[in-house]
C-alpha cells in the first residue's frame, strides 16, 4: 500500500470512529410529540435540559464522553416538566389594528388609519400607520426588522472595540430557536424579535456573540471576556430572557 492510500485509509477510518456528537429524536408528551435534539459540548460538565424559545424543541447538552443516549433518557424522565413548558409558552396574538406590541421593553398600541403614511411611526405609546390593512402585519414586521438592524449594527461596533476586533458582518436572522450565532466565517446574527425586548437583553445577546469572535467556545476565558465587555447587568438580561423570552414569539407568526 503507497503512503498515499495508507494515509487515505487511515483518514476514514478516524471518520469511522469518530463519536457522533448530535443526536436527533421526539418525545411523545400528552400534548403530542416534541423534536428532541441532544447535543455533545465540550465545557459541559453536566447534563442540561431546556425547552427552545419558540417552545418547538426539547434540547439536552452533555458533557464529552456522556452517551448521547443518556442525554435523550434524561428528557424523557424529564416529561412532566417539558409538557408543563411547554404549555406556558405564549399562544400566538393576531397584529392588528388595537393590539399592543413591544418595541424596546416598551409596550405600543397599533393605530392604523387610512389616512396615516404608510410607513409605521411612533407617536407616544402609538405606532402609527397606514396603507392596506391586510398587509398591516408584515409591514410592521419589516419596520421592526430595519430598526433591529440599524440597533445592533451599532451594537456591534460598540462591543468589537471594547474586545479589540474587527467589526465583521452582521446579518438579521428569523430563527425559531436561537437569540444569536456566530459562523466560524465571523458573521454575526441576532434574531429580529429582540428589538422587541429591553435595549439591555438585545445588546447582551449581541455582546455574547462579539465574545464568541475571540473565543468560540463557553470556556473560562468566553465569560471573563463577556463580563468585561458587557456594560450592563448580564445575569439580569439573562433572566429576562428566560421569563419573558418565548413571549416574543406570540406575535408576528
């Protein structure tokens, strides 16, 4: 055999043998069955069991070297809880005109009229605006999206200088499951919804991610960097984000 080939072979044979580190499956909870996604992560040191935001996925992290087997029986004894979770997630609320959104922790009531622009405005504890009612939702939606972006791209700038990198690109995402992420390439996303929370959440989020640029990991050295650079109450924005996170997703589908 040429070294070529040995090589060739040995590579796919370490392929062969390398631990899956991602298990997909459902629970059947009396409220019917719920994807389960059970995942390896290399600074677990225990397992961890939470509901996604949007309430559509169980998710377990494990420590390396933990069966993902384990990770899916320790859902599934969890049923109790999961079903109770996800019933407290917030039913879906139609936008229209009279109803009341977030916008920035603050809460604003929908006035359309005909004779408003088309495109939304605030006005006190209003946002107003006009053009085809039937398109009123996606309108508001797409509003709250340029105004997420403008903010975090700010956002973005603010914390890379306080890590000492680069900006990289930025990109909204409409994720059901995730607050941010950042791609092994740099770019950085944050998902829309949070313009609707407290300017503190959103700008923890993207903080988080500008972490993440320098350590792409959760190790030691991530939330050292995180602490030092997030200018706010961290913990604080963290436990908004598990009371009143999965509220969020009530409007806009």
């Amino acid at each position: 055999m040429t070294g070529r080939a040995r090589r060739g072979l040995e590579n796919f044979l370490s392929r062969r043998a390398a631990p899956a580190r991602e298990l997909r499956d459902r629970i059947d909870l009396p409220e019917g069955p719920l994807p389960l996604l059970v995942r390896t992560h290399s600074t677990a040191r225990r397992m961890t069991l939470r509901l996604s935001p949007d309430g559509g996925e169980a998710r377990v992290t494990v420590p390396l070297g933990v069966p993902l087997s384990e990770g899916a029986a320790f859902a599934r004894s969890r049923v109790t809880w999961l079903s109770g979770q996800r019933r407290a997630v917030p039913a879906a609320r139609t936008v229209k005109s009279g109803e009341i959104v977030a916008f920035r922790g603050q809460d604003i009531t929908i006035a359309w009229d005909a004779a408003h622009p088309r495109t939304p405005r605030i006005a006190g504890e209003e946002l107003r605006l006009g053009g085809p009612a039937e398109s009123l939702a996606s309108r508001i939606q797409r509003w709250m999206e340029a105004q997420a972006l403008e903010l975090c791209r700010d956002d973005l700038a603010h914390y890379c200088a306080r890590a000492g990198v680069t900006p990289p690109g930025i990109r909204l995402s409409r994720a059901q499951r995730r607050w941010g992420s950042c791609s092994s390439e740099g770019t950085v996303r944050i998902n829309w919804r949070l313009i609707m929370a407290p300017d503190a959440v959103r700008r923890s989020v993207v903080a988080h991610e500008v972490a993440h640029l320098v350590h792409f990991d959760h190790s030691p050295a991530f939330y050292t960097l995180l602490e030092g650079i997030f200018d706010d109450d961290l913990r604080a924005a963290d436990r908004w984000l598990k009371r009143h996170g999965r509220g969020l997703y009530a409007a806009f589908g």
